[in-house]
C-alpha cells in the first residue's frame, strides 16, 4: 500500500453498548480523504451512532478510531479536527447568523479582522452573503440548514460530518440541497460523512455507501455496485425497489426460478444451490403474453407521474413490481421480459468478505 | 349567535379569578395608595412621602432591604445553579425535585424556630463547632444567620425555574458547542448560561422581591439588628399605629418591586425570541 493514502479517518473493530444492547457490532471501516461517504441505513442501525463516536459526543465501547494515523478514543471532542452538522442544526439562538458562524473562530483566537473575513466567505458559500445579522429566528429551516454548513466549514476541518442535515426540509428544498452539497464537498475537497435513511440521497451523492442493519455495516460500494450487486435481500430491498425470487442456481450462468431455467450472469455457487433472484421493476418489459419469458396477470397500477407502476402475479403467487412508461389493463395477462444481466443473483446469508472472494475468484478465471 | 353565548361562557369561567384579584390584589394595593396620603390624625398630605424620602433612617433602611435581598438572592442563585444542572445529569431527577420542594410545605414559622433550636448557643451547629474545637459561637441573631436561613428558605423557589431551563435546553446545543472547539467552561458560559437565562431571571424574580419585605426571620433570625422596610411596616402598623406612613412604605416596596421585573425582562427579549 503507497504510504499516502492512509484513510483520514479509520475505524477498527469499533463496538458500542448500551447495558446488554449492542447498537455497534466491531465496525470497520475507512474513509479516504475528499470522498463523499454515506452512512445508510434504518433508524436504529447505529449509523448515527458512529458519526457520534468519529466526533467525540460518544466513546467506543471497545475498538479503536484513528484520525490520520493517530487513535483518537481518549481525545475530547473539542480538539478533533472533525465538525459536525446536525439534524437538527443546533444553532445557538441567542446569537445571530454571523455570531453563530464566528463562534468557533472567537474560541480558537483568531485575530477579529481575519473572522470577519472568513465568516463572510462562509456565509457566501452557501449563498447567504447577506444574512449574517439576521436572527435565527428570522430565517426559514433551509436558511437555517445553510447557516450550520457554514458553521461547520468556516472551522476548515479535513472531515465534515452531517448527521441527516436534510430530513427537515421539503422535498423541493432537499433536492436542490443535494446539488449544493455535492459541489461544495468536491469544490472544497473535504472528507464528508453523511448519515441518512433515505436512499435515494445516498445514491444522487455518494462516492462510497455503507449500508447498515443493525449495528453492522452489510455492504460497502459505489452506488452503482450497490444497486446493481446488492448482497443480500437486506440490501436488495432498501436500496430502490426489487422483485426478490426463490430461485435455484442449476450451473454458473443458469438459473431457475418460477420453474423455468434462465440464462444469467453469476457464477460461482453450488450445483443446484438455493438462491434468490433481484429483478428491478425497471428491467423488466412488458410483451404480449405469448411472447414473455414469464407471463404474469395485472392485479393493479398506479400513476406515478413518469411511468406506470403495475403490480402483477405469476402463476406460483409470486408479486411482481413492473415500471412502465406505457399503461397495463387490470385483471389482463402480459408477459414480461428482460436480459441475462438484469438477473442478480443472491447467495443465502452470504456475507460482504464471501461474496468478494467468490467474484475475484470467478473473474479471474 | 352560538358563537357569542360560547364567548359569554368562557367569560364567566373567568369571574371567580377576576373577582379574587379584583377583592385581594387590585383593591388592597389601590387601599394602600389611598391611606398612604393620610396622616395618623386622618388629615390628607404628602407628609409621609416628605419625610420618607428626607429621613436618613427610611433611606438607610430601604438601601438595607435592597442590599440583603441582593446578598441572600446571590447566596441563593450560587447554591441553586449548580444543584439545578447536577439534578438534570442524575437518574432520577424528578425524585431529587421533590425532596427540595418539600421543605416548602413546611411552615416558613416552623422552619424558623427549628433554626433557632439549630443556631442556639446549645444547639446543634454549636455543638459540632465545639467539636472541631472553635465553637462555641454567637450564631443565631448575626447577619450570617439571617442571610443563611433566608437563602435556605427561598432555594426551591430559585432552582425549579432554573431547573426547567436546563432540562428543556437541546443537549445538541453543547455537543454544537463542543464540536466548534469550546472547553466545558466556554460552553457553559457561552452557551448553557446564556440560554438558561431565562430561568435564571424567573428564579431571581422569586427570590429577590419576596426578599425586600422579609420581617418575620429579621426578628426570629437576625434579632432586629438587621431593619428591612418588611420591618419598618409591621412596626407601623402593630406598634406606633401610624398606618399612613406603614402604607407609603408599602408603595414604595410595591415600586421598587415593579422596577426589579422591569429590570430582569429588560434583556428578556431576544433570548426568549430566539427559544421559541
């Protein structure tokens, strides 16, 4: 491994109890320097749990968090060079938007002229070069939402940490806010770790998911691996939407489910292995009944606006979930159809560290 | 039609309040006013404002009064503030809560004869004193005693609204401020403080202006070596009967408590914007 690119921030076997809850089980991970990371996960995965343990609020149970190179466990919060946006943004209300924005600088003695300075250039990154004598009071929740980013940043910290900033705002707001946020973290270059549950913002954003299910870390990758490859019916279900099949693996690249054999793309597993199948809704095509590789019967639609959502079932009871930009009739048999590479193919409780070694050893043949 | 029957409804749920304030707040302080311009022969002057604001001995009094009342609410305030926010980090504060307001139903009397069994030259502080080997000593009927017990009894009234403030304040306040580089002691006095001031002006509220009139625990307690303008009025209404000059007294109290609220909600306003 070249010497520099040692993650900025590490965490080894990091666990987290409660009395007998254990929210964090031996967490490993690595951050490097200039991505955008997100944390995703369920309320209750303990993805917030590890942002508070990266910025000092909570000490790790057992395990070691190291901040370039350096274990961090026993440094308080205050000397981290790590700052923290928070859901709820937590600004000070009895100061006003550039008084909240200069408290950090006042504390580390900054001398008053470079303050003004670099609280101005905060607060015109996030586009609020006029606000600074407002109260907190006087300006609206994605004002607010700004106003803590800048907080944050006028400090220069190598890593950003950004507990769902976004769950508070309207879905209009929180669009443009992903925009923003992604060009300001590849505009400034800082580490950002970013927890949410919803998956769409950790797709639009990220470099690199982490995706968490009670207190463990399922799945790591690029959003595109993850959507595409996801590991288990965990992942497959919370990240977009999927029809999740039985299925059984005949041979490498055949595969059978609702009793006919498919061509496919996965390798690697047990003759006759039991498996499970992810189609995306949005893989699949809708033909004439005769002329589908499965045919399924309409139970229902919906408009959703830039295409149809038909819920259909097949012979054996299976539900099938089907995005079409043209309408389906209900009640009517359609046949369905869709290519060898859009058939995933899930081993049973097979781990992230499994799955790896069974891919690196199947592509290199 | 429907409308205005229900608006007469909830107004008359109104009148048993308004009548009490009417018959014992609003009446009495306009009885007061009114006697205040009356001499001991029942002929009306200004007299009594004349000659309480000539006398040396009424304005030594009144700076007296003012002064104690600050001593006992400072006493007060530095006991409180620290019981209050080490009530919010334990277990079960709610239980902690209750043993402090207890004393409170206790009668103010009661409470002072048991200190005055507690201060005597036999009593129990003495005899610890003796103990330790400085003791015995005059305590009961000294400043100190009269501060102490004062400051005992007015405690609970100081730490609930203080208490509030601190349980209701966002605990992502301090992790905000300690995320930002500040020590304990900066976010406390940057951040908890100041956002706990509202509490704080409440609790001293409670303390300061019951204070100004304290007469009872200035007998008991202080021996009347400490004269409060609490005491001045009950002389002048038990013993020299010069009613009109006990109420000017009282209007003046009554002033000087107005100008303390007006003092303690004057920086009220933007803390108390920015909370809600």
């Amino acid at each position: 491994m070249a010497v520099n690119t040692q993650p900025i921030i590490r965490l080894t076997d990091v666990t987290k109890s409660y009395g007998d809850h254990q929210v964090l089980k031996k967490i490993n991970l690595e951050l490097e320097a200039g991505k955008f990371y997100t944390l995703l996960g369920p309320s209750g995965c303990g993805k917030t749990t590890i942002l508070r343990t990266i910025a000092g609020f909570t000490d790790a149970t057992s395990g070691q968090v190291y901040f370039d190179g350096q274990v961090i466990n026993n440094l308080p919060a205050n000397q981290r060079q790590v700052n923290t946006v928070f859901q709820d943004y937590a600004l000070f209300p009895h100061m006003n938007v550039a008084e909240n924005v200069a408290f950090g600088l006042k504390l580390h003695k900054v001398p008053k002229d470079e303050i003004a300075t670099r609280v101005q250039e905060a607060l015109a990154m996030v586009q609020l070069a006029d606000f600074g004598e407002r109260e907190i009071s006087e300006i609206s929740g994605g004002q607010q939402q700004r106003v803590a980013i800048a907080r944050a940043l006028v400090m220069q910290p190598k890593v950003l940490l950004l507990d769902e900033p976004l769950s508070a705002l309207d879905a209009k707001l929180r669009k443009d806010m992903q925009y923003e946020l992604r060009d300001l973290q590849q505009r400034l270059g800082i580490t950002f770790l970013f927890v949410t549950h919803d998956q769409e913002e950790a797709l639009a954003m990220s470099d690199e998911i982490f995706v968490m299910n009670a207190g463990e870390v399922l799945q790591s990758g690029s959003p595109v691996d993850i959507y595409d490859e996801p590991i288990n019916h965990f992942v497959a279900n919370f990240i977009g939407e999927s029809n999740i099949i039985p299925g059984q693996m005949i041979q490498d690249f055949e595969v059978s489910f609702v009793g006919k054999n498919f061509e496919c793309a996965d390798a690697g597993m047990r003759p006759n292995e039991n498996v499970e199948i992810v189609l995306r809704p949005e893989d699949l095509d809708i033909v004439a009944a005769d002329q589908g590789k499965l045919v399924v019967t309409v139970d229902s639609q919906l408009f959703r606006g830039n295409y149809f959502e038909i819920v259909a079932y097949d012979t054996d009871g299976n539900e099938w979930l089907v995005h079409s930009t043209n309408p389906a009739t209900e009640g009517e048999p359609i046949g369905l159809t869709f290519d060898p590479q859009d058939i995933h193919v899930m081993r049973l409780n097979e781990s992230e560290a499994s799955s790896d070694a069974r891919l690196e050893q199947y592509e290199d043949d | 039609m429907q409308q205005k029957q229900r608006l007469s409804r909830s107004t008359a749920y109104f009148i048993p309040y308004m009548l009490w304030i009417v018959l014992f707040v609003i009446a009495p302080v306009l009885l007061l006013i009114y006697q205040s311009f009356f001499s001991i022969n029942g002929q009306f002057t200004f007299a009594n404002y004349q000659t309480y604001f000539s006398s040396s001995t009424y304005l030594m009094m009144t700076l007296n009064s003012v002064w104690y009342a600050f001593l006992i609410t400072l006493a007060t305030l530095l006991i409180s503030y620290p019981t209050a926010y080490l009530l919010n980090e334990t277990k079960h504060p709610q239980l902690w809560l209750l043993l402090i307001i207890m004393p409170t139903w206790i009668n103010l009397l009661l409470k002072a004869y048991a200190f005055i069994g507690i201060f005597s030259q036999a009593g129990i502080a003495n005899q610890f004193l003796s103990f330790i080997g400085i003791g015995p000593k005059q305590i009961l009927f000294t400043n100190f005693s009269f501060i102490f017990v004062a400051a005992y009894i007015q405690i609970p009234f100081m730490v609930l609204p203080i208490y509030n403030s601190i349980s209701e304040l966002n605990t992502s306040y301090v992790n905000a401020s300690r995320d930002l580089g500040a020590t304990n002691w900066q976010t406390f006095s940057r951040v908890l403080f100041p956002l706990t001031l509202p509490g704080v002006r409440a609790g001293i509220q409670a303390v300061f202006i019951p204070s100004l009139s304290l007469f009872m625990l200035t007998r008991l307690i202080g021996g009347n070596k400490v004269i409060t303008l609490g005491t001045a009025i009950e002389e002048h209404f038990l013993t020299t009967m010069n009613w009109g000059m006990g109420s000017t007294i009282g209007v003046v109290l009554i002033i000087a408590m107005v100008i303390i609220m007006w003092l303690t909600n004057g920086g009220k306003r933007r803390t108390r914007r920015g909370l809600k």
